[in-house]
C-alpha cells in the first residue's frame, strides 16, 4: 500500500503569524505545522488558537499581544525566541473594514483600522527585525487584498490599508534586501470563509459578484494559505518585492 509522505520544507523553521485567528492566518498555521515548522501565532481572539494549540499539541505556542502597542513588536519576538530559540518567517495577516462609505467612517473608526491593518504590521516588523539582521536571513509575506491595488466603494478604511501594506512590502524588500531578508505580499480576492474584515453586507456584494462573473469563484483561505507557504519556501525566494494576487483574476474586473 501506498503512504502519503508531506512536504517537510519547514523543519526546524519558526514562523510567526499575526492575526492568526481569522481563516487564513488559521489555515496558514495548519499547513506550516504540517510540514514542521514551529508555529507562534498571536491574535486577541485566543480561545481559537488555544484549541488550536490543544489539538496540535507540540511546536505550537498561541500569543495574544496587542500589535497596535508599539512595544509589542519586541514582545512578540521575545516570546518566539524563548520558545524555539530562532524566526526565520514573519506572516502579518490582513485585518478588518467598517465597510462605510467615506463620509461615514468618523475619525475614531479610521485610526483604529489604519491601527489594525498597517501600524500593527509596522509593529511586527521592528519586532524581529534586528533578529533577522543578526542572522542575516529571513522571510516576511505580508497579506493585503486586492481592494488594496484597485479600490473598492464603501470601504475607504480597508482599501487604503491594504495600499498601505503594499507600500510597506515594497519598501521592506528594499531596505532588509540588503541583510539577506526578502518580503513579498499576497492580495486575495473574497474569501469563501468570509471573516478576513468584511461586514455581513460586503460579504454579500462580494459573493453575488462572483456569481454573476460565473467562471469565476471565491478563495478559500487554504488556497491562500498554500500560496503563502510557496513564498516562504525556498522556491519562492526569487520573488521578492512581488505581491501576488489570489483571486481567480477578479481584479481584471470591476468589484
């Protein structure tokens, strides 16, 4: 009879994902334990990772820092440092909308997604960053969204910081290019689990818009993850700087 082997590419690696309880960072962290890797995942939704963290047993660790503190960061990877001695991979997963028209985001809804979505990453960022200066390697795939590249109506909040992560990729795969890290972000289209930031209504319009473009359908966070997972392994290396979209080529239409 035959056995299924997995893949084993993240052995003796360490990875970080934030927002790791939402269905991709969840699935994301599924796959690398499946293929070896250590796995610190941190998001304030615990309960989640805590049974996670149960049925995975070891190399497993759930946090739950408040990335918008800018001490976090450091927390973090302190806390991945103590517990597996090393990081090679850092994955910020994409957070949250109001999924309001413009003029209906007051001030204080804005700063708490532009906190979420990108002063977060920014946080995660400087977390590991002199660690992986100091070993002269490492992989960083931040996860925007393709309202990020193209805008979407009624989600100014979302769209704007999911721009922003892409802006902060192409300048992180600049600067930490030169200590041997590379950084890479994936833009997903509508998820088929529905919970990466998107309100009961947008989860709707963005369903029905699959539909009526037929030959197309949404992600599932799996697929998502499995193309962060590429960009993580060795295989995808050489596309630093790139942000790859996961959408069945939604974005060449209107949404």
């Amino acid at each position: 009879m035959w056995k299924t082997i997995l893949p084993s590419r993240f052995v003796d690696k360490t990875v970080i994902i934030t927002n790791a309880a939402g269905s991709v960072g969840l699935a994301a962290a599924k796959l690398f334990h499946e293929e070896g890797a250590n796995v610190v995942a941190n998001d304030d939704r615990v309960s989640k990772l805590r049974l996670l963290e149960r049925s995975l047993g070891s190399r497993f660790k759930a946090t739950s820092f408040d990335l918008t503190r800018p001490e976090a960061g450091i927390q973090l990877a302190k806390a991945a440092l103590d517990e597996f001695k090393s990081i090679d991979i850092l994955i910020c997963n994409e957070g949250a909308s109001q999924g309001r028209p413009l003029m209906d985001v007051t001030s204080n809804e804005w700063d708490n997604v532009i906190d979420r979505n990108l002063t977060a990453i920014f946080h995660a960022l400087q977390g590991v960053y002199d660690h992986f200066r100091g070993k002269g390697a490492g992989t960083v795939i931040l996860v925007s969204s393709i309202a990020g590249r193209s805008g979407c109506g009624e989600m100014v909040d979302y769209s704007s910081s999911m721009g922003g992560v892409l802006g902060m990729m192409k300048t992180v795969s600049r600067e930490w290019s030169r200590c041997g890290v590379t950084c890479t972000a994936v833009c997903p289209g509508p998820i088929e689990e529905g919970d990466q930031g998107l309100n009961v209504k947008f989860k709707s319009r963005y369903s029905q818009t699959q539909v009526e473009l037929a030959s197309f359908r949404n992600v599932t966070a799996e697929q998502v993850a499995r193309v962060i997972l590429f960009l993580a392994s060795d295989d995808g290396k050489p596309l630093n700087g790139q942000a790859i979209n996961v959408d069945y080529g939604l974005y060449l239409h209107s949404i």
